[in-house]
C-alpha cells in the first residue's frame, strides 16, 4: 500500500475540489446567465463579468448554508480519503456526463457521492436518512414550484402589462429587471452551489492545523468561487446557448420572469431552511433554471416548448443520483486498498 500523508491527501482532495467547481461554472453558469443571454438583453461576455461578482458575494457571504448541509448532513463526519472519493467520484461522473453531452445538475452529483461514500463507510444506519429525503423532497418540488411560480408570474405580469400602453417603456423596465435578476440569481446560485464543490471538507480543514471551522469555511467558499468562475469563463457558453434558446423562445419580459423565478426559489431553499433546522437545501438550479423557463414556455402554450430537449435533461435527473454514488463508493474502496494515511 502507498503511504500518504493527510496533508497530501488533503492537497490532492482540494486540486478534485476545484476540478468540480470549474465543472460546476462550466454546466452551471447558464442557470443564472441564460435567459439574459436567450432574451438578447447581454451579450455572453458581459452577463460572465456580472455573474462572477455576484456569484463570488453569494459564496462568501452565504455559502456556509448550505456547505454545512454538504459537508456534514447527510453522514456525521468525512474522513479525508473520503473527501478524496467524493470529489473524485462526482468528478469522473460530471466529465462522463459532459462529454456525452448530458446537462447533469452539479448538486445531484454531489450529494449522490456524498451518499455513496456514506453507504460503504459507515453503513445503511449511519446514514443520516432525514437529510436525504429533505433534499430529494427539494428536488421533486423545485420542479413543480418553478413551474408553477413561472406561470403565475407570468399571468400576473402579462396582466398588468395589459394596462400599460407605452411598450417602449414595457421594454426598458424588462431589459433593467431582467439584468437585476441575473445579479441576483448569481447571488443565489453562489450561496447555494459553491458547497457543492467544497462542502465535504469542512471537517477535515477544521481538524487539521487548528484552523477555526468560520475561516475554513470562508476561505473554502472563497476558493469554489474561484473555480465556479473560471468554468463559467472557459466552457459556461456552451450550455447558456442550448438553455437559454432551445428550450422556449424568450424575450427580456419572460426572460425576466423566469430569471426572477429561478432566483427566488434558489434562494428561498438556501436561507429559509437554514433559518428553521439549521442547514440550508443544496437544490438542483439547474431544475429552478429549467423549470422556470418551462414555466414561461407552457404559460404561452404547450407547443412553444422544445420537448426532445426536456427529456433529454430529466433523464440527466434521474441517472445522476445513484450514479455519483456508485462511482464514489467504487473509488473509495479502490483508495482505502491502496493508500494508507
């Protein structure tokens, strides 16, 4: 067996860790970026630089909410070959799933390694099975809620817009709402995400070197940020331009009421659940994103939807879970036979 220190083990858990981020910027980024895009208000250069500012404040100043839930809901306490399996097996599952072109959701990744490794380490029992439902209970309702906050937003909003004669005026309002959106749906997405990459090593980084667990998780949230928005920088085009025009048509009115969707829900399953039980919802943005764009789509009628491209992304939804944990579970059984800390 090779014989590796923690510290290595940890350096080499953190190089993972930030691989996952940059994936997580170069499939996510669209969530908050594509209808802006999709409505034509931003180029994609311009909506990256507003993206990166904000996803670094929802990061810094409300990332902890949910890294908690990450790092140490679902089992008790990672041990750092743990951490090193997780970041590895979700990695390998995110790059698979890319390079197949399916658009994952970067959250169900996560939580499905974390649970794998959970599995094989500690066993069915030690498996802190509340926390788990609470996060497939997210997901199922995300989906329902963007929907069905999208559509009502939008009969409101056409409503009110009926009143007003001066569309010029309609327009502009749109266009400044929807760039208010973006800002705010990257705050919610960096608060909400970055624990997705960094999570799973708030134990490990509190333990090792007397480093108080705020500043770990500080300088963690810091660090998913920075590989969040270098993903977005290099590949995050790619899915804004499939989300933001294949699914539905938009325009900066329902490009705003998706957007601002999208960013309430997100944000609403990061801070209200924390409030109330202590750790914030790790819930799928890409489904919030999705959803809410779905929502837009129906709300002008069902054939305005691209449904071959819908499909295509809820069977990313559903093979994503036990597949990250399958990958987890196999790589930390392969690490604990070969490496010894």
């Amino acid at each position: 067996m090779i014989e590796l220190s923690t510290n290595v083990v940890l350096a080499l858990g953190l190089i993972c860790a930030f691989y996952i981020a940059w994936c997580l910027g170069a499939n996510d980024a669209a969530n908050p970026t594509d209808t802006t895009v999709g409505a034509g208000v931003l180029d994609w250069k311009t909506a990256r630089h507003i993206f990166a500012v904000f996803v670094f404040l929802g990061a810094l100043l409300q990332g902890h909410m949910v890294m908690k839930t990450i790092g140490r809901g679902v089992v008790n306490y990672i041990d750092v070959l743990g951490c090193l399996a997780i970041v590895l097996g979700a990695g390998l599952w995110i790059t698979l799933c890319t390079w197949r072109g399916l658009p994952i959701s970067t959250t169900h990744s996560t939580v499905g390694a974390v649970l794998g490794y959970g599995l094989v380490k500690y066993g069915i029992e030690r498996v802190n099975w509340n926390v788990v439902m609470s996060v497939i209970l997210s997901w199922c309702l995300t989906p329902i809620l963007g929907i069905t906050v999208a559509v009502t937003m939008y009969r409101i909003t056409m409503w009110l817009l009926s009143k007003v004669k001066n569309v010029e005026r309609i327009e502009k309002v749109a266009r400044w709402g929807l760039i208010a959106s973006l800002c705010f749906s990257a705050y919610s997405f960096g608060a909400n995400d970055v624990g997705n990459a960094t999570g799973v090593f708030i134990s490990i980084t509190s333990s090792i070197g007397d480093v108080p667990p705020h500043l770990s998780t500080v300088l963690l949230a810091a660090f998913g940020a920075l590989g969040i928005v270098l993903g977005a920088y290099t590949l995050g085009y790619r899915v804004t331009n499939t989300v933001g025009f294949r699914i539905t048509r938009l325009d900066p009115v329902t490009g705003f009421i998706a957007e601002f969707s999208n960013a309430v829900l997100v944000y609403a399953f990061t801070t209200v659940p924390y409030m109330l039980f202590g750790f914030g919802m790790p819930i799928s943005t890409t489904h919030a994103s999705v959803s809410s764009i779905m929502g837009v789509g129906l709300a002008k009628g069902v054939e305005n939807i691209d449904w071959r491209t819908v499909l295509y992304i809820v069977l990313a939804w559903v093979l994503t879970v036990p597949g990250a944990a399958l990958f987890s579970s196999t790589m930390y059984l392969l690490l604990t036979h070969v490496v010894t800390t």
